[in-house]
C-alpha cells in the first residue's frame, strides 16, 4: 500500500492510499483520529477523568448487583 499525505490550498490534510486497503483498518484510524481531535479540546483533568470512571464502576456494580440478585 501506497501512502500520500498532503495539504490542500484550504489547509486541509489530504491522505490518499492506493493498493490493496483493509476498509476496518481505515475506520480504525479514522475513529483514533476523531478521539484525538475531541481529547485536544478536552478541559478535563486527570482528576476528573478519574473521578468519572470510579462513579461508571460503581453505578455499573450496582446494576450487575442487582440484575444478579433478581
């Protein structure tokens, strides 16, 4: 597989591939590039970040709980 990577006259990035292209493969690197675009513009803080996962793990315990009770 061939790869170009180039700017346009609208300082857009332009990629182009050529060959064979696994298309799982492009949505992957799409999708990690979409995550890194939205964690630049993220004000969170590693403190937040953490604060978050342990309230999903304790709400997410809860329901397992509870499903696993009934």
């Amino acid at each position: 597989m061939a790869l170009k990577i180039s700017e346009n006259k609208k300082k857009e990035v332009v990629i182009t591939l050529s060959g064979p292209i696994d298309q799982a493969m492009i949505e992957h690197v799409v999708k990690y590039m979409r995550y890194l675009q939205v964690l630049g513009k993220s004000k969170a803080t590693q403190a937040d970040i953490d604060k978050l996962v342990d309230e999903v793990d304790t709400a997410m315990f809860h329901k397992r709980r509870k499903r696993l009770a009934s």
